[in-house]
C-alpha cells in the first residue's frame, strides 16, 4: 500500500493522539476515595476508654452543634490581600474592623493547585484535594458523589438554601431547599452575576426555615479576568462585598437568642494572579482569606496580628464540628482549634480524637503499612493519653494535674492531626499505570515509525509503501496480539485498584491490541528495510548524500537541548527562555547564510552572483504576477520601480541582509511585552504599564497603529470583496475592545458606560466567516473542478486571513502587536531569506514551528494554567455554550503555532518552483517536531511522579502538550487534504 508522507503522518498523529490520551486519562485518575458515601453515616467512635476495667466513658455520640445558623460567603477570586492589605482598609471598612477589633478569627486559607473553581470548592466541602484532571471537568461539573458536608447536612435534616454559582447545583443537586444559580463562565458580566444573589438576601435574611445559607459571588473573579487585580473596577466591588458582609453580620446578630450563636463564614475558593487568572500555583493564587464570624468568640484586642496559614482542606472538618455532623469520611484536614477553643477542655479533646480517629481510618484504607506511619503512631499515644485524662476526670480530679495533662494530649492530638494529614496529601491520587502504560507504548511505537520513515517521507517521491499485508497476516503480529491480550487480561483480574482501559468493552481493549501489534510488525519491517537498503547505497539511494549543513546541525541540537531540557522544573518553568534562546540562534545563523552567499559565494563563484541576481528576479515576478507574497511596499511602487532595476536588486541585497537583524530587533520588543513563565512573570512590562487604567489613551492609539498594519500586510493577499470585509472586521475589532471598555476612540470619554460588546464581535464573526468561506470556495474549486495551483494557493491566503482576523479579535488589545510582529517576520522571512537561500521544505517547516513556539510564549503564555485566558471562549457570546468558548479558548491559546502552521501550508503551496511533495514533506517534518518532545516528556514525566513539583509544574505542562497534539493532528489533516498534486517527480 503506498502513501504519501503527509497522509503517513496524519495517520500517525491520529494514532499519537489515541495513546497521548489514553495516558492522559490514567495519569490524571480520579482520586482515591473513602468508603461509598453510604456508608459514611455509621456510629462515631467512642471516647477513648480509661485504662482499667473500672471506669467506661458513656459519651458515644457527636458532640451537637456550636452554632444555630451558618452562613457561608464565598466571593470569588478573594485574594488575601483584598481583605488583610491596602484595598481591605480602603474599600472594605467593616470587613476590616470586624477583623482587627470584632468578635472573628482570621486565617489565610491555602489552596492546593489546581485554583480553579470546581476543585476548590470539592475540597472545602469533602476536605479531600481533587485530582488535577478536575481543571478540565471544571467545564461541566458532575454531580459529587463522595462524602461530603452539604450531603451530610441534608441526611441531618438541616435545611439548605444556596445562591450563586450553578458548579453548586452541579456537584451538589436535590440537596437544597431553595437555589438560584448563576453561570461561572460568562467572564464579561460584572454586575448581574452578583445581582442576582444579593437581591435573594433580605427576605432570607428574615426567614427562620433554614440553617445553612451558602453565597457564591462571581463578579470579582470576573474583573480579574477580563481587566487584572489592579483594575478601577475591583475597588467599587470590594465595597460592594462589605456592604453585603455588614447586612448578613448585622442580621444574624439582630436574630441570635441564648441558646446558641451563628455563624458568619467569609473565604474565597481562589486567588488570581498579576494578570488575573487562576490555575496555577502562584502565592497570588494559592492564598485566600478565610473568616469565623460569630458572637461565641472573645472580642480581638490589641495591634492585628498576621493572620496564621491553614489548609483550605481544613474548613471541612472545622465546619462539621460546627454543625454538630460527622467529618466527611474523604477529609484530609484538620479541626482549626481556636474556632473551639472557648469550649472545655473535654470536649475540645473529643473534637479532636474524632478528626484524628476519621484520619486515620482513611489511612488505613489507602496505606498496606499503616500502622507505621508516624501519624498513626502519634494518634495512638495521643488516644492513650486521652483515656488517662478521662480517667482522672470520670474520678472527679480537678487538680492543675488534670489541666496540664489535658494541654498535653491536646498538643499530642494537633502533632498526630497534621503528620496524618501530610501523609495523606501526598497520596491522596494513584496512577492508572496500566493505562499509562499502554498510552506510552503507542506514542512511542509511533516515533519510532515516523523516525524510521525518515529517508522514505523526505525523498523525491514523498510516497513509499506501506508493507500492511506481511505484518498483518504474519505469524508474529497474531503471537503479539494473543500474548498482549493474556497480559490484558491478567492486569484486570488482579489489579487492586480500577484500572481505567480495563473499564472498556472487550472489542475496544482488543482493537488497541492488535494496534500495538500492527504498529510493531510495521517497526520490525522497517527497520529490516532500512538494513537491506543500507547494503546496497550505490544502487539504491534513498536521500541526497550531501552532507549536513550548519542550519542543519543547528536544528539537531536545537531539537535534542529543548527535549533534554524538559526533564528539569525550572526549564519547564521558564521553556520560554529556551525557544527565545533558539530562535535568536537561528537569526544569527541565517545572517551568516546571507553573507555567506552575497559576498563569499559571489567573490569565489562568479557563477552564483548570476544565480542570486536571478532568484530576486524570480522572487520579484512572482510577486508582480502571481500576488501571492506578504509585502509592505504598494504594487505601484513596485512598478514604478522597475526601471531602477541594479538598484532594486543592490537595495533588496542589503534589505535582505538587515532581515535578521530586524527579526531579532522585533523578538526583543516582544520580549517586553509580555512577562512570563514563573521566576519572573511578578516583574512589571510594557503590556501591564499598557493595561493600567491611566493610560488608556496609550493603548487606544497602539491597538490601532496595529489594526491598520495588520490591513496592510494581509490585504495584498486577499481579492477586492475579502479586502473590504478584512477593513470592516478589524474596524469591528477596535469597535467592540471600545465597547467592553478596554479602548476609547478620540471623540469618547473614558466615562462612557461599558457593554458586553456582543453585537460589535458579532459583527466581526461575519467578516470572519465571510472570508474563510472565500477561501474555501476557492480551495473547493482548485480540488475538485480545476487543478489551479493559482486558484488553490489564492484560497489558502484568504483562509489564513480570516484566522488573522479572528485571532485580531480575541487577542487583548495590548497584544496585537504580538499579531503585527508575527506578520512582519513572516513577510521578510518569505521575501528576503527563505527565497534567496533556497532552504529545503524540511528546514523551512521546522524554522515556522519554532517560530511558532516562541509566538506561543510572546503571547504572555506560559506552560501554567493561570495563563489561559478563558475571557476569550466569550466574546459575541451572551450566555455560556460550550463548544464555542472551548474552540475560541484553545485557538486563542494556540494561535501563534496555529498561524505558523497555516502560513507554512500557504508559503508551500505558493511555490512554484518547488516539488509537489513540499507540502507532504512540511507535513511530516511538523508530525516529527511535535511528536519528538510529547513522547520523550510522557516518559519523563512516568519517571518523574512522585516529584515534589509534579502537581504544579509538570502536569500543567503535560496538559499543554496534550492538547498541542491534538491541534497539530488537526493542521496535519488539512495539509493532507491541501497535497493535491502529489504524482509529479520534481525535485524539491
């Protein structure tokens, strides 16, 4: 069976694609649970028995409730600073008096990444820390269904009532009495989102028919991501936040009698970063400020003090006790001991021994050796310790013996409370190594083939055969299939622990089997081939046997430092540097190259100055004829021009060896523009100083000098009807930034009322599509009426426009530069170097994907999840839909590989002069490039597991990488479908 390259590697990274998720899914596993949440409601502990037979503690059940009603605030996005620093004084002056002299406990409550919203708020009501793949659930929440606090006080009878976020009603449904939610993920509401909780709270507030009010507000967490920490906004909605936290706090205390006090409860699920986002592990992110409001506490005294850092996992059990309910069974937090310090001494202990008795059953039930752990040891001599104290109390000795023995096994308790709970933190998760397992080996059967398929993808032909029938019915791929179906079957009827691929149907679990065999046996033929082939070199010549060029050297230990690199965290967290580094090398590089050819060749050659005279001849015709060149000089001018002819190419000499120089002037601007990864992403840059609200006027100006150019290096591309769609959608780009506030025009004050701007960005979309139709029009012609290369590549360049418009659109206004720079480079890359130099397909592909990596970090990404900026999944959309917010999130995230990608395809099929197998061969060189570093870093990341960093560092990567797959998958079909004329035999 014979193939073409680029179908060869569309194939592969579809199959790439199935073991890259299949590991994902066994890497990222659903966390370890307790016991089902039906059993969870069995008998508490007793107190520990006195030593003796003579004295037996007669307190067997739950301590009861502390407080008559709890209401919980959650504000979103609360960072710890908005309350206890600068912003809490100005704009929050209750909330802050309240803390500083009030009745109140004050704490900085850490949060474990991933900081998103889901996550964060499974681990205040379960006390357990969700597992990292949550961050992609996050999107449409499941119901819970492990043990938790708002399940238990329904099965107590307690009465719920919720308002806010609808991710509640998601994890939590049939479990309140009354609920109104509100959508999480439309990021440009402000107001509403948090209308339409406040306006519930004045006729709750007078009602007696609940006990448990739970308040999720959403606007600030919405600020930040549309307009930063820092923004204008976020003062005016803090005070908002005091006001409704001085109403509740005046109400509850108005209603309180002598039995028992309420409780106020004030945290937020998670930080946000200097840029506003949320996902990663930043001390911005991580860090929320959690309050205990109630009359049951002394009235604070004294200077404030810094408030004392918990675990965010602890307010589970904390509010529990309060509630008079069981600890949920999955908690992996501690009893925060001065909520429950006016109480005895007795009952403080008994708080105490039934959080570390729920510890360290959990413990039992995921560790063999439990009773070696040193928090189980702990809870023993504490517990021990306990039964003598009840001793002496059940005899009636009030001595001071009683009250240091108390403090005693008090202190005993806290020391065993916190060694359990660290040791269940770190394993809390366990991998699905089976599915891992079976991922890896895929992903890395196809590296090896893609790699062994090397001489045959990138000769003349871009096609060779495929030896499917010896594989598949030979006597080895059925001994592979049946041995690795036994070895399935042995993992699924042993395994301890729910593998996932054993959860699939029989059919499925053999289909991947006899993948891996076939994959295998394709292998072993290769590589017999390649042995065969390499006896008989003279005979058989499969590739030229030049040798390696500098260019070529350098992207070989450019591509083998990048994936060595990933191994270490700090290159991971700082990868930007990396293809920053490479990129300004490739510059330097290419500069040589230029003056190698216009001054050593042509002093040595005289033969070659004929030649190179005759390339800018060639570059400039088909610029004239075929208008297919990004250009910034006008076609008159051109024109005009042509009677100078010595000088144009005198001119086009010197323009082309500045080329590099302005390349690497324009990296070094981008550089500013955006600061990122993690060490020093905390550093003020061009685009924050952008953002701030003082100078709008700077930025409104910028966005758009760089809408205007971005028209006039894509317009030369486009017919006349694209032209003007293009000049009324970046028209709508500025339009609708002006809407949503971000920019102003001259005859507007920056008083004007902001919008959600839904009618400009749509307005927008329909030039988009309008001319992504144009183009494929085009391509549908060129495919199937015609054989028009013209027509084909014409098609091509009005695709690649619309994705520039629609990236125009989505990007923040202070990072169209980014988009003007990357059209820039593009251009003078084509005309001056890529042309002249006569670079192979190969090289050239693999110059757009670094190119196209490093546009991925002057964005402002980052490899953490905090830098996504999901504000995007919403533009033009007046409600969450799904997958159009998770399309316009993932291009917007990916849109520097995503142009370079598409520009390839477009400078590929421009060219004329080369081989038809360009295209087959961009396609397998980018197959390679992506599939070289998502294999090695699966390994790296297996062997990397149980690192310190593996949650905050290198699964976000691994996230990343993911998807890039998958998108990458998705460019290489289209590059499929483009390589029409794949039969011709030119050389490339």
């Amino acid at each position: 069976m014979r193939l073409r390259s680029g179908v060869f590697a569309s194939a592969c990274l579809l199959v790439e694609a199935l073991g890259v998720a299949l590991f994902l899914r066994g890497f990222f596993p659903v966390p370890v649970r307790s016991s089902p949440r039906r059993e969870a409601r069995g008998y508490p502990p007793a107190e520990p028995a006195p030593p003796g037979a003579g004295t037996v503690s007669n307190w067997t059940e739950i301590p009861p409730p502390l407080f008559k009603k709890v209401v919980i605030v959650l504000i979103d996005a609360l960072r710890d600073d908005f309350v206890f620093g600068s912003k809490g004084k100005q704009f929050m002056p209750y909330t802050t008096q309240v803390v500083e002299k009030g009745t109140s406990y004050s704490f900085i409550a850490e949060a474990k990444p991933p900081t998103v919203t889901m996550p964060r708020i499974k681990a205040l009501m379960t006390g357990s820390i969700p597992g990292f793949i949550d961050v992609v659930v996050n999107l449409n929440s499941p119901a819970l269904l492990d043990d938790n606090l708002i399940w238990q006080a329904k099965t107590a009878g307690k009465r719920i009532i919720f308002y806010g976020d609808d991710t509640w009603v998601k994890l939590f449904p049939k479990h309140f009495v009354e609920y109104d939610g509100t959508t999480s993920f439309f990021v440009s509401d402000f107001t509403e989102v948090d209308d339409n909780v406040t306006r519930h709270l004045d006729r709750v507030l007078k009602r007696e028919d609940w006990d448990l009010l739970i308040l999720h507000y959403l606007g600030l967490d919405h600020i930040g991501h549309m307009t930063g920490p820092n923004s204008p906004l976020v003062g005016p909605k803090l005070r908002e936040m005091d006001n409704i936290l001085k109403k509740i706090h005046v109400s509850l205390l108005s209603k309180e009698e002598a039995s028992l006090p309420n409780l106020l409860v004030v945290c937020g699920d998670h930080g946000m970063s200097e840029t506003g986002s949320h996902g990663g592990s930043s001390e911005g992110e991580v860090h929320t400020p959690l309050l205990f409001i109630s009359s049951a506490f002394e009235k604070r005294s004294g200077p404030p003090i810094q408030p004392e850092v918990v675990q965010q996992t602890d307010v589970a059990s904390t509010l529990a006790v309060g509630l008079g309910l069981p600890i949920s069974r999955s908690s992996v937090g501690n009893l925060i001991l001065p909520i429950v310090g006016g109480k005895t001494m007795r009952e403080q202990l008994r708080f105490l021994h039934l959080n570390g008795f729920q510890l360290s059953r959990l413990l039992q039930e995921n560790t063999l050796a439990y009773e070696k752990d040193p928090g189980y040891e702990h809870f023993k001599i504490a517990e021990k310790s306990h039964g003598n104290w009840i001793k002496l109390y059940l005899e009636g000795n009030n001595s001071e013996i009683l009250l240091n023995l108390g403090k005693k096994v008090l202190k005993q308790y806290l020391e065993a409370l916190k060694t359990l709970s660290s040791s269940l933190s770190k394993q809390v998760a366990q991998y699905d190594m089976y599915s891992m397992t079976v991922g890896t080996v895929i992903v890395m059967e196809v590296l090896l083939l893609l790699l062994l398929s090397v001489p045959k993808a990138l000769s003349s032909r871009a096609e060779f055969e495929v030896p499917l029938s010896p594989p598949l019915f030979s006597l080895l791929f059925y001994l592979m299939c049946l041995m690795l179906c036994a070895v399935h079957v042995i993992v699924c009827t042993s395994a301890e622990s729910l593998c996932y691929f054993c959860t699939m149907s029989w059919l499925t679990a053999v289909g991947v089997m006899m993948l891996i065999s076939a994959l295998m046996c394709g292998i072993l033929s290769a590589v017999v081939k390649l042995c065969e082939n390499s006896r008989l070199p003279l005979k058989n010549p499969v590739v030229s046997s030049s040798g390696w060029s500098e260019i070529d050297v350098l992207i070989l230990a450019g591509t083998v430092g990048h994936v060595l690199s990933l191994g270490a965290s700090s290159f991971i967290e700082e990868e930007h540097q990396t293809w920053y580094f490479l990129i300004n090398t490739l510059c330097l590089m290419l500069y040589q190259e230029l003056c190698r050819s216009n001054f050593l060749l042509e002093e040595n050659d005289p033969q070659h100055s004929t030649t190179v005279k005759q390339t800018f001849d060639s570059i400039r015709k088909a610029t004239e004829c075929k208008n297919i060149d990004i250009s910034v000089a006008d076609d008159s001018k051109l024109s005009k021009a042509t009677s100078s002819d010595a000088f144009i190419k005198g001119s086009e000499k010197w323009i082309s060896l500045a080329s590099p120089w302005i390349i690497l002037i324009c990296c070094r601007l981008l550089r500013s523009l955006n600061q990122t990864g993690v060490q020093w992403a905390h550093r003020p840059d061009f685009g924050h100083w952008l953002t701030s609200s003082e100078h709008k006027s700077e930025l409104s100006f910028l966005a758009a000098v760089s809408l205007l150019l971005i028209f006039s290096l894509v317009q030369r591309r486009c017919s006349l009807v694209s032209k003007i769609a293009m000049a009324l959608g970046l028209l709508g780009v500025y339009s609708y930034r002006a809407a949503i506030g971000n920019v102003i025009f001259p005859w507007q004050h920056d008083s004007r009322d902001i919008s959600k701007g839904i009618t400009e960005a749509r307005f927008v979309y329909v030039f988009v599509l309008g001319i992504v139709f144009t183009g494929t029009k085009d391509l549908l012609k060129s495919q199937v009426i015609s054989a028009d290369s013209g027509m084909k590549s014409t098609g091509l360049w009005e695709v690649y426009s619309g994705l520039v418009l629609l990236s125009a659109l989505l990007f923040r206004p202070h990072n169209l530069p980014v988009l003007v720079f990357c059209l820039l480079i593009q251009t003078m890359m084509t005309k001056y170097i890529w042309r002249p130099l006569k670079f192979d397909a190969a090289q050239i592909t693999i110059m757009h994907y670094w190119f196209g990596q490093a546009f991925f970090y002057f964005q402002g990404n980052s490899n953490g999840i905090a830098t996504v900026d999901i504000s995007a999944g919403f533009v033009g959309l007046e409600s969450y839909v799904e997958i159009p917010a998770v399309f316009l999130t993932a291009f917007a995230t990916y849109a520097g590989p995503l142009l370079w990608a598409i520009h390839l395809l477009c400078y590929l099929s421009s060219e004329f002069s080369r081989s038809s197998a360009a295209v087959g061969h961009g396609c397998f060189c980018y197959a390679l490039m992506r599939s070289i570093p998502v294999a090695i870093y699966i390994v790296l990341v297996t062997g990397l597991r149980y690192h310190l960093f593996i949650w905050s560092v290198f699964s976000p990567k691994l996230l990343y990488e993911g998807v890039h797959v998958f998108i990458t998958a998705a460019v290489c079909l289209f590059f499929t479908a483009m390589d029409q004329n794949h039969s011709q035999k030119v050389q490339d």
